[in-house]
C-alpha cells in the first residue's frame, strides 16, 4: 500500500475535530460526501499553503498528509479529505 493510499484510507476511518464542526447531525434528506484536497508544489510553498489555511481557520495543520515526494524533483504533495454535507 502507498504512502497516500495509507494515508486515504487513515483519514476515511476517522474524524478530525474540523470535520465535526462542517458536519453536524444529518438527517434522512442529507448525506455526506468527501472532497478531496491536493496540495503541490514546493516544499516551502505547500506547507506555506496548510499555514495559511489554518489561519483562516479552514483546516489545521494536522488534518493535513505528511510532504510526499512527487515523481518530479523539488515537488512535494499534501492531501486532505474533507466530508461535506449535500441536500
């Protein structure tokens, strides 16, 4: 298994305190829906990138992969899974 499929399959099975707070009880006209974030670039710019999207308080550091190295030289990536809700 991959460091990103690991990483997929780690988020899918648990929740994240910023995922509680974007889905609250759902009823049976709800259902929840995961969107996927990719995140890459350099190093600098991805985790620049996580920074700031914790400011802004849309997700914390935490909920964010490990860097992992891309196919291309001095690339990183990031992923996070996000459950939405959808009417």
């Amino acid at each position: 298994m991959t460091q990103v499929q690991q990483f997929v399959e780690e988020q899918n099975t648990t929740s994240s305190a910023t995922q509680q707070r974007l889905v609250s009880q759902s009823n049976s006209s709800t259902k929840r829906e995961p969107v996927k974030h990719l995140l890459i670039g350099s190093p600098k710019a991805v985790t620049s990138t996580i920074h700031y999207l914790q400011v802004v308080g849309y997700a914390s550091t935490g909920d964010w992969s490990p860097l992992l190295p891309t196919s291309n030289p001095g690339e990183v990536m990031s992923i996070l899974i996000r459950q939405i809700l959808m009417q």
